[in-house]
C-alpha cells in the first residue's frame, strides 16, 4: 500500500513539475497546446520560459492586448506567435538554445498552470532541403518511432496547403488523397506506424514545399521540407552548322517563376514576375546573336551551332513552389570528311586542335567496340592490339592527329574523334577509304607491249642455243667412245 502511495506521489510529482515532454529537431516549429477552444473575455493568458519564469508572451482579454514581453528580441528573435482565439504558442525555427520548461498560467474564472519540457536536438537549419534525381523514389520522415493513439499526422503540399495525405490513430483514419494534387496523384504511401510519407517515381512538377503538422493533446510540432526535383542529364547530338533547342517541357512558364540558362556562364533568363526576357551574349561572344529563348515555354534555343559551343547547359527554375533544375549536354559532330588514299600509302587524319590539358581524346571505328587509340588526362598514349594496325598507328600527343602507315583495305571505314573536356565533348568523323592496288586497260597494254619482244627474243635464243647445244653434246659422246 505505502509503495502505491509512493508510485502515485511520484507521478503527481513528474508530471506537475515538468509537465507534458516535447522533443523537436532543431529548425522545426513546435505549438503548444492550453487545451481552450476559446478564451473568455476577462481571461489573461501568461508564457513564461526557463527556471526563472521570464514572461514571453500575453494575451489580456479584457484590453484586448497580445505582447510578446521578451520575445521580439534576445533568446526567441520574433519567433513567437500566439493563437487568438485559443491562446496557443508556437515557436516557429527552433533552436537549441529553446531548450527548458515553457510555463502556461491562464487567470480568470478559474486559475489554471501548465508546464511543458521542449527538448531540442539535432540540427536541420529549418527548413529541410532534399535533392533528389527525376524517376527517384523520396521519404520525408516524422521522427517518430510510433504514433500514439490520439496523434495526428498531417502532411500538407504548399503553398496550396493542400492536405494530401493524413493518420487520425484514434478513429482510425490512415489515408492518402490523390484527387486534390495531380501532380503527385497515386504515386504517395504513408508509414501506418511512424507517419512517414514516401513519394514514389518523382517527378519535376513535385519539386516545392512540403509539411507535416504533427498533433497531439498537449501540442503541435511542425516540420517543412523542400524538394528540389533534378532532371536527368538529356544528351542532345548536333551537326556543326545546325540549330539546337533545348526544351523545359513546359506548357507555360507559372506567374513568379523565373528562369536562368548557363552554360559556364549566364545566358539567358525570364522573370515572369516582372515579364523580363534576357540573353546575356555580350557576357559569352560565343552566342552572339544566336540565341533565342521562347518567353512561354522558357526552351533556349542556339542557332548556326559551332564545335566549341559543345558542352554542358543547365536551367534553373526557381519560385514560390518549386525549384527545378534540368541539365542539358549538347555534342556537335563536325561534318563527314572524306579522305581516299592507295593501298601502302601513309594517311594522317587530322583532329585540327591542340590539345589542352585535361583533355581526353578516343579515336574509334564506327560500330566497333574496341577503341583505336586514346590520349588520356594524363597524358598517357594507348595503341590497339588489333592485328590490322599492327605496327602501323602513331598519335600525335600534342595535336590529336591519327597516322596510319602502310594502309590496307581492311582499313577503310568511318573513324571517330571524341574530345573530352571538363566543358564540352567535340565528335569528328573521317571516312578513311583505301584503294586496292590494281591495272587498267592501258596499263595491260603498255605491259604487253614491253614483254612481247622480250619473249619472242627469249624463244628465238631458246631455238638456236638449244640446236647447238645437240650437236656439241652428240660430238663430245663420240670423242669420249673413241679408242
């Protein structure tokens, strides 16, 4: 009986002392609750914070006052805010140094005091940022190992504050609506246990501002995250000469977006907020005059595109929903060059730049696999072991060019050039084509007429010598039978 009584003076003591028990990371939002539907009008409600019970914000009904005592400034820096109508405090970007005991006093018909102990742990900076790549799969975690059973679990897509998905343990409700956001339509699941929400085959239009409202009796902890949705890198292949769009996929640029194109350096934006449309080609003489950039979709487009405008291109897409960012690489093949030679002959195939540092550089034969010869960032020069070249190929090191001694047919074909730089990739083609070795009409002619005489010449020697040759040899058998 007396252990009863020590158990029960125990928990009087527990929970009259520290009251209710919060834990939030740093960053989030946290409320807390007075239990009030409405405040009455002679009702007085008093915050306190900390050991000392320092005043940080009041509601006077009676003169109809809200102040924040010592909360505009010092410790909370305006990050205070109270509930007219049921005298809740919030405490919005929470800090560490928010850690203690919050003190509630509400004086009126009836005195009531509550105290709450706000743990601050871990360190997000408010806000939490996530990146992830288009197609990808995301989780925004509650923190919570297990949802109690009068919790609430609202997750909310701004800046519509659109519920779209929601656990109410106590009756039972563990939904996700896929009718109010089409953009992130059936592709939701939610944690049943610890209210986690996983967005499945993300896409562009999901990237912006997400919260949970986490509610429970005594109060109420906000977390917000902000999705930043990448597209995967579009590899986009041109002839020199050509003109190039670069499409956003958009049907219209939203109201207060504004997007930025860079490629090392601005190149154009739109600002719909103030209906600006910028090309910045006096920035970068490559694009010169030949940039256009459509104001309702937002695609670039680069016209009569050269080699060195090979490269990377990124677009950022910024506003109050979301920010995009999309990334481009743009190779320009140079035009077929042709070069004809005559079997054994040495041909050089020219790459026509010098090569920098960094620079990796891939000879190839068209539809083969293996690599002919290769300069990497090295410097460091690799021959195929091909029996066709055998012997027969040196890369120059300083200009890229290919040589082929000796040439054989078997070395006709369409020969690649990839230049790789920290910036750009150049593809050249050469169309090698070797000539076999043989004679014409005129050249059978010429040789019959040289070779003709020759054999009569040879045949009438043949004639005479081989008479003689009889008679000498008839005449040596009967001097040697003579006695």
């Amino acid at each position: 009986m007396k252990r009863l009584c020590l158990i029960f003076v125990l928990s009087v003591f527990v929970n009259g002392v520290f009251g209710d028990t919060v834990s939030v990371m740093e960053g989030d939002s946290v409320t807390l609750h007075t239990g009030l539907t409405d405040i009455h009008r002679d009702d007085v409600i008093e915050w306190s914070f900390g050991d000392e019970q320092v005043l940080i914000a009041v509601i006077n009904r009676a003169a109809n006052t809200i102040s924040f005592p010592n909360g505009s400034n010092g410790r909370f820096n305006g990050r205070l805010k109270l509930n007219d109508q049921s005298g809740d405090l919030t405490i919005t970007n929470i800090r560490s140094e928010h850690t203690g005991v919050y003190h509630l006093d509400i004086t009126g018909e009836k005195t009531t005091t509550k105290t709450f102990s706000v743990g601050v742990f871990g360190d997000t900076g408010g806000v939490k940022q996530m990146s992830v790549m288009e197609g990808d799969s995301v989780t925004l975690h509650t923190v919570l190992t297990d949802i109690q059973r009068d919790d609430v679990i609202l997750w909310v897509s701004e800046p519509e504050n659109t519920v779209i998905a929601q656990i109410n343990r106590a009756a039972q409700i563990f939904s996700v609506d896929y009718t109010p956001d089409k953009r992130i339509g059936s592709k939701m699941q939610l944690d049943h246990q610890k209210g986690d929400l996983t967005i499945r085959n993300i896409g562009a239009t999901m990237s912006g501002l997400y919260q949970v409202h986490i509610i429970s009796g005594t109060h109420t902890i906000h977390k917000r995250f902000n999705i930043t949705v990448s597209d995967r890198v579009k590899s986009v292949s041109v002839m020199k000469g050509d003109s190039v769009t670069l499409h956003t996929d958009f049907t219209d640029v939203q109201r207060d977006d504004v997007l930025f194109w860079s490629s090392d350096t601005f190149m154009a934006e739109i600002n719909k907020t103030t209906q600006n449309v910028l090309t910045y080609d006096d920035a970068d003489r490559r694009f010169k005059n030949r940039m256009q950039i459509n104001r309702q979709t937002g695609s670039l487009t680069v016209t009569n595109i050269s080699t060195t405008d090979s490269g990377f291109y990124d677009l950022e897409i910024s506003g109050s929903r979301h920010t995009l960012r999309m990334t481009f690489i743009i190779t320009v093949c140079d035009a077929v060059r042709t070069v004809e030679v005559n079997q054994g002959e040495l041909v050089t195939l020219k790459a026509g730049v010098g090569i920098q540092t960094n620079i990796h550089l891939l000879w190839k034969i068209e539809n083969e696999s293996t690599f002919l010869a290769q300069l990497d960032k090295t410097g460091q020069i690799k021959l195929t072991t091909d029996e066709r070249f055998k012997d027969r190929l040196n890369l120059d090191h300083q200009t890229g060019d290919l040589t082929i001694r000796d040439t054989i047919t078997k070395h006709s074909g369409v020969y690649h050039l990839d230049i790789n730089s920290n910036r750009h990739t150049i593809v050249m083609k050469f169309h090698l084509i070797v000539h076999a070795l043989h004679y014409d009409s005129n050249d059978r002619i010429c040789a019959a007429v040289i070779l003709l005489p020759l054999l009569l010449l040879v045949l009438v020697f043949y004639c005479c010598w081989w008479p003689a040759q009889l008679v000498i040899n008839e005449n040596r058998r009967v001097a040697y039978a003579s006695p």
